[in-house]
C-alpha cells in the first residue's frame, strides 16, 4: 500500500472528532442544497430571457461565482483554521488573527471591487461587447461583502458552530434565485432591453447576498463577536504573517471549487469575440453562446453529487491523517474514486444519450444538443477532479490541486484559439474536454503517489465501459420506441425523465452485477442498497 509517511500526530478527542464531523455533514448538505439550486434556476431564467438574454448573463456570471465561492469556501476554512489555532491561546490572540485576516480581505475585496467595477469597459471590450460593462459594475459590488461573509463564517466554524454558515449559505441563496427570476419576469414584461434584464438579474445576486449578510450578522450580535474586530495590539508582523496564510491557502484551496467557473470566465472572454472574429455575425454568435451556456446548468447537475462527496471527504481523509490510521485513509480514498468513478461515468454517459430530449425538454428546443453531449463529458473528469481534490486536501497537499487546475487552464484558453475559429462552438465544448481530462491525469498521477488508486481504476475500467453500453444500448432502443409517439415538447419530456429511469435501473443492476464496487460502496449511490438486498436475496 502506497501511503504517504509522516511524523506521529496527536489523536483528536474523540467527542471533539464526533463534532467536526457533524459540523462537516451540516455543511456538506447545505453545499448540496446551495449547488443544487444554482443549476437548477438557470432553466426557467432563459426560458423567461431567451437564449441571447442567457448569454448576457452568463458573460458576467463568472465575477460573481468567483466571489460567492471565495466568501463561502476557501478564506473561510483558513479563516476557521487559523482561528481554532488561536483558541489555546489568549482571547486577544485569536481576535488579532480575525482582525489581521479581516484587514486582508478588505484589502482584497477593495481591490477586486475597484478592478471590475473601474475597469468594466475595458473588460467588456475583451469579452467583444461594450455593452455588457453596466452588468460587470454591478457585480463587482459582491467583492464588497467578501471580507464580512468570510471572517464570520470562518469564525463560526472555528468554534464548531455550522448552522451560521449553513443557514447564511441557503437563505443567500433562495434569496438570490427568487430575486433573479422575479427582476427577469418584471422587467421582461415591461418592455426592458436584454442588456437591462441582464443588470437587473446580476442586482439580484447582489440582493440575495446581503439576505445572507443579514442572517450572519445575526448570529455575529448574538454571540457577541463583533468585540473580537475592535481589540487593541495588533502587531504589523501579525498581521503580515497572517495575509500570507490567508491569500496564498486560501486562493489555493478555492481553485478547485472554482474550476468550471474558470473555465467558463476563460468563454466569456475568448468565444464569443472567437465566433465574430471567425465570421459569424454578433446576433448569431450571441444566440450560440447562450446555446453553448446552456451546459453549465447541466454540468453543476451532474456534478452536485460529486462536489458534495468530496466536501464529506475532507474532513474525513483529514482526521484519519492526524491519527496516522494508513488503512483507513486507503480504504476512504479508493472507494471515493471507485463510487466517483460509477457515478461520473454513469452521469455522463446517460446524459449524453438522453442530451437531445433534455435540451429541447428544459429550453424548448434542440439547438447545440450535439455540442452539449460533448460537453457532458465534463461531468465525468469534473467528478474525478472534484474527489482527488478532496483527498489531497485532506492529506495536507493543499497545493497540488490549484498547480494543476492552472495547468489546465491554460490548455483550454490555447485550445479555444486553436478550435472554435474552425469548429464553433463544438471547438469550445471539445477544449473543454481536453483542459479536464489534463487535469483529472495529473491529479490521479498525484495521487497515486500517496495512495494506490490506478490499480484499483484499472481493475474495474472494463466493466464500467460494458455498463455504459448496456445502458446505451437500452436507452437508444427506448428513445427509438418513444419517438414513434410523434414530435413536441412533451413528448420530449417524457422521453428524457423515462430514459433517465430506465437508463439508471440498467447501469446500476449492471454495476452490481459486475462487483465493482463492494455492498457498502453501492449502499451510498441512491437505490443502491435496494439492489444489494434484492441480489442477496435472489442468492
């Protein structure tokens, strides 16, 4: 068994372990709901704008994204970090850690603030449409609240006090959804431009922002925390220790929760202005891009399983490091791959045959569904990078995963200058693919310095492809057999909820057939320990 070595650590109290681990499940259902969410909206809000209106918004989207999950995973875990590290200590200790970490970020957040908001023209000239700067002024005022979201929710979960984060997180989020989909229908209904509609959507992300802010400054009234911002003493040396703590851990460890959000900032500045410079006239390349973004809903769907599992992972890998319990770690990571493995695969291949019924079932149409079922494929790298990711946080290299994220992303921004002139979009969607797949290799190859995973991968690769096409071939013969009931939008729908059921039902009876995974790795995928039962019983 290949495991990192390392020096005897302490053991954790084990009511203190008991804790930390139920604080992370709090969290970790809470990250379910918010991502959930954030896919999910994004169906009605270009069925209420179009798909020129969802390219609008989903140019400027990724500003926001990279401040939502900078304020809500990254700088609040060093945060929580360095704050529990201060609790042995004196009061003062840890209230000069907040205040240094807190003096970081509005630094941060100023500045991030003041590049957007100040250099929205020039940036939406690089993206080849002046006419999206008023959106992009908007959304760097989320850049102002980074500093108060990550302070207090890192404080919160320093004392293993989850529901503040949690609470804030979903309450952000429910606010932000209904606040966006009303500005849209309001101001769709009033006659406003899409460019107007798209400013009033971003404003609602805002709203639901401050929703958030309210809720946390609750909490932070009573527990009495806001005293810990205004004690006397902190030293220069305090607090430039604690800047670089915070701004280099920090940004590292949001790189991957930020991954499909880079990629996607990486098509808002290089494929639409691609699709001009290439011939396509600015109507029509506006019109494919928002085609194009429709995929980013459906991979968030596709991920959400796969991002939670590797927020559950963390602390679980973690905790098994500081007791140095090698098996443990080994047996924790090697199912996570193998389930992430079935799961990924299973959600990629399903969603690429269904892509069609499900594309013209959610945007009423059947535009690009052959360049979503290329970038459906995403799902698949998405999930292994996500689950690595966690693993190699957990085991303490917080910055192989970023190094590798960059070098990824540097391959997609190459890519698209070498494939969207010739292919479009599909040259966008293929790009995509590369970047992920160079990404999930090194991660793996990381990885199995540390724990033996290609071993296990290559044991059970075969049969996952022997179940993918088992389920190919049943769902290919059904969406034939439906498709005999005529054309339409219903029809459509039917044959892709009924597709996903059969499809699923198929690939899982398949996997349990294979014993690729064991009776406890199947009972965590959905309907799994039904089939496990039902196998043992049929014995």
């Amino acid at each position: 068994m290949k495991i990192l070595r390392r020096k005897a650590r302490a053991r954790l109290p084990k009511e203190q372990s008991s804790q930390y681990m139920h604080g992370a499940l709090i969290l970790t259902m809470a990250a379910f709901i918010v991502k959930l969410l954030s896919a999910v909206y994004r169906v009605p809000f270009q069925n209420i704008v179009g798909d020129v209106g969802f390219y609008i918004y989903q140019q400027v989207y990724p500003i926001y994204g990279i401040a939502a999950v900078l304020a809500s995973s990254g700088f609040p875990v060093i945060i929580s970090k360095l704050a529990a590290e201060s609790e042995g200590g004196k009061r003062n200790h840890l209230a000069h850690g907040l205040q240094a970490a807190f003096l970081t970020l509005l630094l941060v957040g100023v500045a991030l603030f003041s590049f957007f908001f100040f250099g929205a023209n020039y940036i939406s000239i690089w993206m080849g449409d002046a006419a999206l700067a008023p959106l992009i002024k908007v959304s760097a005022f989320m850049f102002l609240f980074l500093p108060f979201l990550s302070i207090w929710r890192g404080y919160f979960q320093s004392i293993g006090n989850m529901k503040p984060t949690a609470i804030s997180q979903v309450v952000e989020q429910l606010a932000r959804v209904t606040a966006i989909l009303l500005f849209a229908s309001i101001l769709m209904s009033k006659g406003y431009s899409l460019y107007e509609v798209g400013s009033g959507a971003v404003a609602g992300s805002v709203l639901g922002t401050v929703f958030g802010l309210l809720i946390l400054t609750f909490f932070v009234w009573k527990h009495k925390a806001i005293r810990l911002l205004f004690a006397k003493g902190l030293s220069f040396r305090k607090f430039y220790k604690t800047a670089q703590i915070v701004l280099i851990h920090g940004t590292a460890i949001c790189l991957s929760g930020m991954i499909l959000i880079l990629f996607q900032m990486i098509d808002s500045f290089s494929l639409y202005s691609l699709l001009v410079q290439s011939g396509v006239s600015e109507e029509e390349a506006k019109v494919l891009k928002g085609v194009f973004d429709r995929g980013q809903p459906l991979l968030q769907l596709g991920t959400v399983a796969a991002s939670s599992f590797s927020l559950a992972l963390v602390p679980l890998i973690a905790s098994a490091w500081l007791r140095d319990d090698e098996e443990l770690i080994y047996n924790k990571a090697t199912s996570a791959i193998k389930i992430t493995m079935v799961i990924g695969l299973g959600a990629a291949i399903g969603l690429v045959n269904i892509m069609r019924p499900t594309n013209t079932m959610l945007f009423a149409n059947g535009d690009g569904s052959s360049v979503l079922g290329v970038l459906a494929i995403a799902i698949f790298f998405t999930s292994i990078i996500l689950v690595c990711s966690g693993i190699l946080q957990g085991l303490g290299h917080v910055f192989a995963p970023g190094k590798y994220i960059l070098a990824g992303l540097a391959v997609k921004a190459v890519s698209n200058f070498i494939f969207v002139p010739f292919f479009g979009t599909m040259g966008a969607a293929v790009a995509t693919i590369i970047g992920l797949a160079v990404v999930s290799i090194l991660m793996v190859k990381k990885l199995n310095k540390k724990v033996a995973v290609l071993a296990v991968l290559k044991k059970m690769v075969n049969r996952l492809i022997v179940a993918g096409l088992a389920m190919t071939a049943v769902v290919q013969i059904w969406m034939l057999l439906v498709s005999l009931m005529g054309d339409g939008r219903l029809v459509y729908a039917f044959m892709a909820l009924s597709s996903v059921m059969l499809g699923a039902a198929v690939y899982l009876v398949m996997i349990v057939k294979s014993h690729i995974l064991t009776a406890e790795e199947i009972s965590l995928i959905p309907f799994g320990e039904r089939l496990v039962t039902k196998e043992r019983e049929r014995k």
